[in-house]
C-alpha cells in the first residue's frame, strides 16, 4: 500500500485477502479511499464496499489444485469492471474466475467464457 499511498491516486478497485493480514485492506488506509474495495473470504465468498457480501462460486468440476486462485479472482474483476459489468456483475464474473482455477493444476488450467 505505500507505493499506492505515494501515489496519491484514485484506485478504481482494491482487491484484498480476509484471510491473510498481509493482505487485507483496512480504511483509511489509502486517501483517496478506492472506489471499491474486495475483500476475500475463498469458499465463503466475501466483501464488497460498496456492495455487501456476494457469494462464492462453485467449481465446475473436481478441485484439483488451488494455486492462481485468487489471481484469477483479480485478473476476472478486472476484466469484468474494464468491460463495464456492473460491480455485482463483475464480482460474479470474478468468482467463477476464481472457482474454475480450482479445477486444473497450477495457474493456466482452465478459462470462463464472458
């Protein structure tokens, strides 16, 4: 967050870990606050601020391997709020990034369609 915090710019959206205090956004920490903010909680779902609490996706198919998943979560938030999908929308976008990153080993496994 420092070199964010430097930067003093508006961040669009902040993803963070619920799970990982390395990783976990607490308010106040960035001025100006980012227009959205993410917290992840895996299987649970998580945090959007604004927003509320949105739900995990499931798999679709067997877990094999849980590396890049929350990469993917990111990378599918990204994706969805830069085509403009509505934060509800992007976020449901994201988690099944997330999920489908479940189902193949390491990072490149598997893919959503839009």
């Amino acid at each position: 967050l420092e070199t964010l915090r430097a930067g003093g710019v508006q961040i669009d959206a902040l993803v963070g870990s619920g799970g990982d205090e390395g990783e976990r956004y607490h308010p106040g920490a960035l001025e100006p606050q980012p227009g959205l903010v993410v917290t992840t909680a895996g299987s649970l779902g998580g945090w959007a601020q604004p927003g509320g609490p949105y739900a995990a996706a499931p798999p679709p198919g067997p877990i094999e391997d849980a590396y890049g998943c929350g990469d993917c979560f990111a990378a599918g938030l990204t994706y969805a709020l830069a085509s403009a999908l509505a934060p509800a929308d992007a976020l449901s976008f994201a988690a099944r990034c997330g999920a489908a990153a479940l189902t193949g080993r390491g990072a490149f496994a598997a893919a959503v369609a839009p």
